[in-house]
C-alpha cells in the first residue's frame, strides 16, 4: 500500500467566503478568495442522478485527502482544475491531526 505522502498528488485550493452587504439594499453578497493550496488525493465515491423538474442532474461527491490543518472550515469551498467542491464535512482521520478526510459535492 502507498503510504500516504504519496497518495498527495494532486493541487487543490480552498476558497474562503467573504460577505459583503449592499448599503442600500440590504443585500448580502457572498463571494470566494483564494485561501490555501495544497496537495491532495482526490476520489469520486458516489454518483448520483438527480431529478429536478424538467431536467436531469448528475452529482457526483468526493474523498478528498489532504494533510492536517486546523483552519479549515466547512462554509469553505474547494478548487480543483476548474471544478469548485462544496464541503459537506471535514474529518480529522484517527484523531491524530496528520490527515483530513473531506467529503464534497461538485457544484
């Protein structure tokens, strides 16, 4: 079995959102700035077909590998070649603070 460095080969980035507030409409505009690149493994794990009314979409979640770091945030979203991943959880593999497991949702 690779031993986990290996398995980093891949280049994502975390976007952060940034909340602004339109004075005279009191309208919140949410936007995403880059915030962190890092290496990362990254596996689709499940499909899924989903009907709307009138059309048919295809979403698709993801394991998503990466070192530890204590600053991510599941209101985060991921950039990996052009695609962006909403975080739906971030879990701190073996509670030992070397590996995050992240699953996400394509966008």
């Amino acid at each position: 079995m690779k031993n986990f460095a290996s398995r980093l080969n891949k280049r994502i980035t975390f976007l952060k959102p940034i909340t602004t507030i339109q004075d005279d409409t009191q309208y919140e505009d949410v936007s995403f700035v880059t915030y962190k690149t890092v290496y990362a493994g990254v596996i689709p794990i499940i499909g899924k077909e989903l009907v709307d009314t009138h059309n048919i979409t295809n979403k698709t979640n993801y394991k998503i590998n990466t070192r530890y770091f204590s600053d991510l945030k599941e209101d985060m979203r991921i950039d990996y070649n052009g695609k962006i991943f909403e975080i739906v959880s971030i879990i701190n593999a073996n509670e030992r603070n070397e590996e995050l497991v992240i699953t996400a949702l394509e966008v």
